[in-house]
C-alpha cells in the first residue's frame, strides 16, 4: 500500500472514531496510529489530514453541504462524511492533485462505505472542484 494511502485510510479511521464520539476523544491519535511509525511521511501526512479537518471541519461541511442536493451533513453516512471532509480538505489545502484525491477517496468509498458511497462521493468532490475552479477563474 502506497505512503498517503496508508495516512488517508488511518486518518480516515481517526475522523471517523472522533465523530462517532462527537469530538469528546482526548487523545484522538490513539491505537489507530500504531499502524503509522512515529517520524514517518505516511504519520506525518495523517496528523496533517487529521489535524486539519477538525480545525476547519466548520468550513469544510459548509461546503460539502452547499454542494450536495437535499443532503445535510448529518444525513450523510458517518465513513462518507469524514472521506469528503480530508477529499475536501486535500483538495484545498495540499498540493496533491485533484484526479488523485478523488481516486483515493473513491477507494476508500469502495472499500469502507456502502454501494453507492463511491459514485456519491465521486460526484459531491468533482462538484465541488469545479465550482471552486469557477470561482477562481471568476476571481481573475
């Protein structure tokens, strides 16, 4: 398994662990980050997913929501929620290409979320990319 691959579906399992908790987790890096060897770029890359959906997670679901149709954060499954909130944040806050987010999250869909997780999420993150490359052209 490739190094970012390993820290998103580690991250993954973080995020998720701390939404089902509701954010009470006092040590949010837990057992999960054992798989991670501390120093290593595959740690270090996670602790950055990690740390940056929860400091932006406000942000973040804003807009995934404003994206989605007639879903609310809430309503969304808790494993596709948190894979569109690191998709979401690599895509805006990371050099990682946009083709690679969205494969890498569509990958995590297959193997954690339901049947339709991937398409969903597929979906909600390229939208969300080609608003923000509008919006972007629109700024210049």
């Amino acid at each position: 398994m490739n190094i970012r691959r390993k820290a998103r579906e580690t991250a993954l399992q973080v995020l998720y662990k701390i939404d089902i908790a509701e954010g009470e987790s006092s040590d949010v890096f837990g057992p999960d980050m054992e798989a991670l060897a501390p120093g290593t770029e595959a740690r270090r890359y996670c602790e950055l997913l990690v740390r940056g959906v929860i400091d932006r997670r406000k942000e973040i679901d804003s807009m995934i929501e404003g994206h989605s149709d007639n879903w609310t954060i809430e309503r969304m499954a808790i494993v596709d929620r948190n894979i569109l909130r690191t998709a979401v944040f690599e895509l805006f806050y990371t050099e990682t290409p946009y083709k690679v987010i969205i494969d890498e999250a569509v990958e995590l869909a297959k193997r954690y979320g339901s049947e339709e997780s991937s398409a969903f999420i597929n979906g909600l993150i390229d939208k969300i990319r080609k608003e923000s490359d509008k919006t972007a052209r629109a700024a210049t």
